[in-house]
C-alpha cells in the first residue's frame, strides 16, 4: 500500500505517496469539496478515495458527478463502494482500482484514458480499444480463451505488467508488438511457452521480466529479442544454460534470483552492466564477481 503523509504548514489532509513522486489527496466524506479543491490547487487534482480508515464512510461515489474534470483517480478497497459513478469521468487520464468492485465498469467511458492499474473483475468491460493507453498494469486477469486474444486494441501501449494469473497462456500479445517496450509477467503458476514473443524480434522490447512463473519452458526463446536491454527470469524453474545470452547483443542486465542454471556456466553474464542471482556451489562464478547494480534501466523516449 502506498505510503500516507500529512500535509505541513498547518494543513491536515491525508496524502497518498511520498515525494519526489506525485501524491494525491485522500477526499474525507465530512469534507469532500474542501478535499478534492485542495486536490486542485496544489496536487494537480489527483484525489485518491479508501472506505478503509482514511475517512471515506460514504456508500457510493456519487459525489463525482459533481466534478467532471478530474483527470487522476485512484481507488482502494473498491468492492466496499459502489463506483458507478465513476464512469462520469471522461477526462480521466490515469485510473487505478484495487479490490474487486460489484459494478460493471466499461473503459470505453474514458477515451484520454493513458494510465490503468487495476485488479480485474467480472463485471470490467475492457472494450475494443483503448486509444490512448500507455500503460496497462492489470492483476488476477481471466478470461474464457485463456490467453490474451480478448485483450481490446491498444495501439500506444508501451509498458504491459500482468499479475496473478492462472492458466493465462501469452498467446495474443503479439497483437502488440508495434508499440511494446516493457513487459512484465509476475506470478503465472502455469505459463509455459514463450513462443507469442518470437513476434517481437523486429519490435523495440526493451525490458522483459519474469518472476515466479515455474513452469516456464525454452528461455533460450528470447534469444530472438534483439533489442532487450533488461531481462529477469527471477523464480521461474531451471534454465538449462546461458548461451542464449549471446544472441543478445543490447542487453545490459540480467538477473535470475532463485533460477537454477543447470549447466552452472555463468560466462556470458561476464559482459553485461549487471547480473543478479544467487550463489549456487555449481556455478562457475560468484556474485563477488560481477559489479553492484547501478542505476535501473529506464525506457529510452
């Protein structure tokens, strides 16, 4: 859960975040207007609402009808409100859901829509296309094909992060290769092929990360990536060896905690910036070898 501050110099709203990183305003039920005009005048109106202790008591967000432009909006604890109104926001611009709400919710109804963090529900129409969406970080994802073929349209999407998801095969994401540069995938118990992401060998991929995912078959696949700069395949079974490194040639990090490499060959790691993992007896190096991390990896405009 984000981190919650207190304003200074005499103020008492109840802030989401910490700087240097945008914060947003916890709108309180006894204050709403007060709330969500400091929002504006000082946070750029990004307003964050909890029904859990951070003095939202009301049963709904009706009180958004009211306030048309709000652009940023965050949602915690949703399947304790009814959101419905939320859809009144067409000027939203980023819109992150935690929880699983009991109201149908159609993205359609947010076409400056660039920034989604959610957790899916049923009742979540995600629609045909998303115009304008950036970044798409959607946990506990299902649908009826078992891939991502249901996925909508989106056509500037440059960062994917799916999270929790069972039997979720990645067939489908090639529909997204034109604009993709950062994919996360976090806790797919079953996923095994790697196959869909041949398709990105003629993208600009930059970051590809994995992380307890098991089951994952064939590694060596990403070997066909050739603009990587990050790869993590962090928990995700045993990787026969390394190799496939070196048909990498822009990558620059690579780390593989709690992933077992089987021939214990860590050479091709030997040129990379950096190199994470843990101390094995069989590898052939240790992490005393190779240089502390610098600076993360960030996606080059």
């Amino acid at each position: 859960m984000s981190s919650i501050e207190f304003e200074e110099q005499g103020d008492d709203f109840r802030l989401m975040g910490s700087p240097p990183f945008p914060q947003s305003v916890f709108v309180e039920s006894h204050r709403i207007d007060e709330c969500v005009n400091y929002a504006r005048q000082k946070y750029s109106g990004r307003i964050a609402i909890s029904p859990l202790g951070m003095g939202f008591e009301l049963s709904n967000l009706s009180f958004l009808l009211r306030f048309p432009w709000i652009e940023h909006l965050t949602i915690q604890n949703s399947d304790m409100v009814d959101i419905s109104a939320v859809s009144s926001l067409r000027y939203l611009r980023y819109l992150s859901i935690s929880g699983k709400p009991k109201q149908v919710l159609s993205l359609s109804e947010f076409p400056e829509l660039a920034e989604l963090r959610i957790d899916w529900w049923p009742k979540l129409v995600l629609g045909d296309v998303l115009p304008k969406l950036r970044v798409l970080d959607m946990s506990w994802y299902a649908c009826p094909t078992g891939d991502l073929t249901a996925l909508p349209s989106m056509p500037t999407l440059e960062e994917l992060s799916l999270v929790q998801s069972r039997h979720l095969a990645l067939s489908g994401i090639e529909r997204l290769r034109s604009s993709l540069r950062k994919i996360v995938i976090s806790y797919f118990a079953d996923l095994v092929d790697l196959f869909p992401l041949t398709a990105f060998s003629e993208s600009g991929l930059e970051i590809l990360e994995f992380a307890n995912c098991p089951n994952i078959k064939e590694h060596r696949l990403v070997s066909n990536l050739k603009s990587l700069r990050r790869l993590a395949f962090n928990r995700c079974g045993e990787i026969p060896n390394l190799r496939f490194l070196d048909d990498l040639p822009a990558l620059e990090s690579f780390s593989f905690v709690g992933t077992n490499v089987v021939d214990g060959d860590l050479t091709p790691c030997l040129r990379l910036q950096f190199a994470g993992f843990l101390n094995k007896r069989h590898y052939s190096h240790r992490r005393s070898d190779f240089p502390p991390p610098s600076s993360p990896t960030v996606l080059r405009g």
